[in-house]
C-alpha cells in the first residue's frame, strides 16, 4: 500500500470504501523514525451506526448462508493472507515498530485463527437426545447474535484482529471492527484482501476511530457483543458500559508476568528465551515477561546472562537485517516508561542495565521512539515499577530463598495473564503449574500464547468476561444456544 503523510485512510462499509464523515483526523507514525506515514479518520456516532446498519442488513442474509458455505471466504482469505504475508509484515513494522521476523510471526498466529475458523462446521454443532420421554426428542442448535464489534490494540495489528474475526463470520454473525488508530494502515490492507475474499455486503465492516467510535459502539442497540483488547483501565470501563447495555462482552486487558528461574534450571537457554520474553517486541506484548524472580542460587548466574543479553541486544529499524528489537510506540510511552524505571529506582531498585538514554548511531533514527533493554535488580514487591505493566523492555528483578517464597511474589498481583517458570524438575514445574495465578502458564517457555485451538486464558485484572477469545470459547462467545423440544406423534401422520 502506498505510505505518506497524506495518504488519508477510509473505513469500508457495506462492501465499500468511504471516508469517514468526522472532521478529526490523527497522525500515524511510523515509531522508528517519527515521520507521518498516513492520517487516520477519527470517526462519529454517525460512522459506526452506517456501519451496524449495513451490518445488520449483511447478517440477514449471511445467517441463512449454511457454514459449509459461510468458510469458503475465510479459505480464500488463508491464501491471500499468505500470498501477502511480506507487504502486510512490512505494512506492521512500519506502523508499530517491531521486527519484520516479529510481524511475520503474528500474522502466522493470525493466519492459525482463520484456519480453525474453517472447522466451523464441526465446531459450532450441538447436540441432542433421542426420547428424553416416549417420542419426544431434544435438540440444542447454536445460532448467531447478529452484529458483533471488535476493538482491538496498537500492539499485534495483524493477529489480534483476527483472534475474533474468523470466528465472528464463520458463526453466521456480521463483525465491525474497530482497530486502534495507532496502527490503522494494517488493517486498511487486510480489509483490501477481504474484499478479495469475497464475503457478502455488510458481513465485514471496519471503522477507523478512537474513543467516539468506541463509546457509540457500546451504545448502539443493534451490537449484541463486544470482544475488546487492550489496557486494564479501558478494558474495566467496555466491560462496565457494554454489559450495562446488555450486551455479551469479553475484553482482556493488561499484564504483568512473572517469571521464576530455579536454581536447576538450564541458565543459557533459560536466559535467552527470557531475555525474548522481556525484550521482544520491544517489551510490548502482554505476555512480555516483566518480572524475573531469581530463586536461591540461580541469581547470580541469571543475573550475569541477563545484563550481557541486554547489553548486545540489536536495538534498530525493525526493515533492517539482522535487528532483534525495535523502538516503542510513541514518544509518550518512552516518557512514562523512563519515569517508570525513575521510580524504581526511588524504591530502592538498582539499574543493572539502563538503555534510556543511548542515542541510535543511525541519524535517520534519532528520532525514533528507542528505549534499549533496561535491567533493574531489587525491585521491592510492592512498589510502583513491580505492579504497574511497563509495556516496555524492561526487566525487573527479584529474589526468592525457594519456590514457596517465589510463588507468593508471582501471586501477589493483579493481573493473571501469565506466569512461566525455568526449572529441570517435574515437581517443582508440577507445583507451580498449580498453584500460579495466571490462566496462561509457561514451563521453560517466555511467552506462552495459546495456539489458536485453545483458548487465550487471562485471568484476575486482565481479563473481564467468562468466555476468552480463540477456539471453542470463541465459538460459545458469538452463539446463542437454543433448544428445541419436539413431539411428533405418530397418530398425526401415518404409522411408522
Ligand atoms: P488501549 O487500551 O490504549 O487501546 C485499546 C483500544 O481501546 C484502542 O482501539 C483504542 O482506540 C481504544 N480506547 C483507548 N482509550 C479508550 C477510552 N478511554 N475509551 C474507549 N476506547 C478507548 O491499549 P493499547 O495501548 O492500544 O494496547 C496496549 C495494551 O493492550 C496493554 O495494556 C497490553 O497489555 C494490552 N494487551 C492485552 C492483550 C491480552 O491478550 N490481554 C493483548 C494485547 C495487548
């Protein structure tokens, strides 16, 4: 797709592209180098009801479609997907800043969605039982709810949209997505394959927006679900006001994970996938690892592989070749991420890596929104920087005398969306995978993302909801069972 400050984005509705009737236009940056790639409408109450009422219209007819027709788009979007796979990485890094390997991966993990999504037919039968009395069966048939939205985060464009999109449509629901105006120009070129897809009218709508966009979302009547990705904070507040309205709602929020390293542990391997964990994605992803809890003896060989890795990690533009880590969103989230680490320091942490103040050696990026792996050791249990979800590459440290003590530091937050630990002893690994807080848990693993055949488990404050997003909860969420109770007496017609 063309990028450049003037290239204006529309929102696609009813099978059209349109502009956006709102007067509000933002900048998109591209975070490497701080230029203008695109301007994205901030679209009214007034965008988002064309879009339901188009919607509504879609689903009408969409609902009648059977499902063994309903995911033949979503096959044909699978191959265009692929066939497009190094345009849209490109499109992802140059808008949120990650590495071309990383952008390609989500999209990977997007593409795995749409691909389970095309088991629909399987997946969203009922079930039955013949002779619940003489000559009466019963029967539970799952149908769909009608127009549902999605708003989704800055922080995976080419995944997270597709965690409720594929699932959405292949139920017979017609989906508007709302995406984060950060990062709105992946989007833009996955609603261009869309329309190649070949879904009918209405089926699939995008809105580009902000706020406005959101709040008419979860005040228009004819919305009877909303799937939300995104803070802690917003994600309380779409849970509050769309449940208010009656509506069904799953919104996953912020995080805040927790690491335990045993001293057992392979230390090399450990420390790498942490330190991907950590630093990857430039510490944007909401199962970053934000807490690395040394126990006994695994402190000061932990602590040494970590500052090195911090140290040589190859911070630049994500397009580069050989770059392991990209810059953050916005000159904002470095500010709140420096004051962050200010404060832990303040709290009696110790910098063992500070990387916010490394100019880039390239001039073309310096004014980039860069902060390079930052390491703080000591970080005391309830302060500030232990609690708050940095959303940067930084890691902080604490140390426990044994896997009870670091179980009662993992368990004392908030948040639930992950917990990992590094041992070589099933027991210990048993144990933790019990007792952790967390609805996604990790063993020798740093990000422990749920593929897309088993459900995406936040649990505590960064989850509002009963049913999560991927996979059978996906199916439950956009369905509404309906039974049917039926008697056929053989007296009414002939005798069988
Ligand atoms: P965000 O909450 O700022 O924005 C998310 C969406 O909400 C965007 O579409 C935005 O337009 C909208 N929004 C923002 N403020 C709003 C408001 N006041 N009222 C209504 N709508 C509003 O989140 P972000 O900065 O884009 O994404 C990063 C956050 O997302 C992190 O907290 C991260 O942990 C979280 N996240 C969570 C998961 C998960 O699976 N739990 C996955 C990815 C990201």
């Amino acid at each position: 797709m063309t990028m450049g400050p003037n290239e204006e984005l529309l929102n696609y509705i009813g099978g059209s592209w349109r502009r956006a009737g709102a007067d509000a236009w933002q900048d998109v940056l591209n975070p490497a180098t701080a230029e203008v790639v695109a301007k994205v409408p901030l679209s009214e109450a007034s965008d988002v009801d064309d879009a339901v009422r188009a919607a509504v219209d879609g689903h009408r007819a969409w609902r009648d479609v059977p499902v063994v027709e309903r995911v033949q788009p979503l096959y044909r979007l699978k191959a265009l997907l692929e066939e497009d796979l190094d345009d849209l990485a490109r499109t992802i890094t140059v808008e949120c800043g990650k590495t071309l390997a990383e952008s390609k991966g989500e999209l990977q993990r997007g593409i795995e969605n749409v691909e389970v999504a095309c088991g629909m037919p399987s997946l969203m039968q009922g079930w039955n039982n013949e002779d619940i009395a003489r000559g009466i069966d019963e029967h539970v048939f799952r149908q769909p709810l009608g127009v549902v939205a999605a708003i989704t985060p800055f922080n995976f464009p080419g995944m997270i949209p597709l965690w409720f999109l594929p699932y959405a449509v292949a139920t017979g629901n017609a989906f508007v997505l709302k995406p984060s105006e950060r990062v709105p120009m992946t989007t833009q070129a996955l609603f261009r394959l869309i329309e190649r897809a070949g879904f009918p009218p209405g089926v699939l709508s995008l809105v580009n927006g902000g706020k406005a966009a959101v709040d008419a979302i979860l005040d228009h009547p004819d919305v009877k679900a909303v799937s939300f990705v995104g803070s802690t904070p917003v994600a309380r507040y779409i849970y509050a006001r769309a449940t208010a309205n009656g509506k069904r709602a799953q919104c996953q929020g912020g995080a805040k994970n927790p690491a335990v390293i045993l001293p057992d542990a392979d230390m090399d391997l450990s420390t790498r996938i942490l330190a991907d964990s950590a630093f990857g994605c430039a510490g944007q992803r909401c199962l970053a690892t934000s807490v690395a809890i040394t126990v006994g003896d695994a402190d000061g060989p932990f602590k040494e592989r970590i500052v090195e890795d911090a140290h040589t990690r190859k911070v630049g533009y994500g397009l580069a070749d050989g770059v392991q880590m990209g810059p953050v969103i916005s000159a904002t989230s470095r500010q709140r991420i420096s004051d962050l680490v200010d404060q832990g320091v303040k709290d009696g942490g110790n910098l063992l890596v500070d990387g916010r103040e490394r100019p880039m050696e390239d001039a073309a990026f310096r004014n980039g929104f860069f902060v390079h792996p930052t390491v703080v050791d000591g970080v005391a249990p309830s302060s500030t920087l232990a609690e708050t979800e940095v959303f940067g590459p930084v890691l902080s440290i604490m140390h426990a005398r044994d896997l009870d003590e670091a179980l009662a530091l993992a368990n004392d937050r908030a948040f639930g969306n992950q917990a990992c630990i590094f041992t070589s002893s099933g027991a210990a690994a048993r144990a933790f995978r019990r007792r952790v807080r967390a609805g996604n848990v990790g063993v020798n693993l740093g990000v422990a993302a749920p593929m897309a055949f088993f459900p995406f488990s936040g649990w505590g404050d960064s989850f509002f909801g009963d049913l999560h997003a991927q996979s059978r909860h996906g199916v439950e969420f956009y369905t509404q069972t309906k039974v049917v109770i039926e008697r056929w007496p053989a007296t009414w017609s002939r005798q069988f």
